[in-house]
C-alpha cells in the first residue's frame, strides 16, 4: 500500500491485542476497533509494532473492519 493512495481512509489509533500469524487489533480515535497487519514497506525495513504503539491505519472503503498498518509514531 503506498501512502500516495486517496481512496483509502487513513484513521489514528492504538494497537489493543496483539494476534498471531502478524495480526493487530487497532481501536481507533473515533472508538472503533479494526483488525490490521503490517504494509509491506513496514515488513520490508523490520519496523516493530508492540502492544500500546500509536499507529495510522488506512482502511478500504469497502471493508471498514480490515486495515493495514502503514505508520507507526515515535
């Protein structure tokens, strides 16, 4: 996922529940929860994300329960 992409609906949050298999629960701002795994760039350069990390969601606007991890704050 590139973070150029429009169509997608980018949400702030923090990751709740940690899942195996690279699965996150991210409850968002708007009091949402949302299952997400990593993008491929945050694999790619081994960025970690633990339990309590504030983290940019972007989800499809298609499937608003299903996201991908794409920042991660400092």
């Amino acid at each position: 996922m590139d973070d150029t992409r429009d169509d997608h609906i980018k949400l702030d949050g923090t990751i709740t529940n940690v899942y195996a298999g690279g699965q996150f629960e991210v409850e968002t701002d708007a009091g949402t929860k949302v299952r997400a795994q990593l993008c491929g760039r945050m694999r790619k350069f081994r960025i970690r994300v633990i339990l309590g990390d504030r983290v940019t969601v972007a989800l499809s606007p298609y499937d608003l329960t299903h996201g991908m991890i794409v920042y991660r704050a400092k």
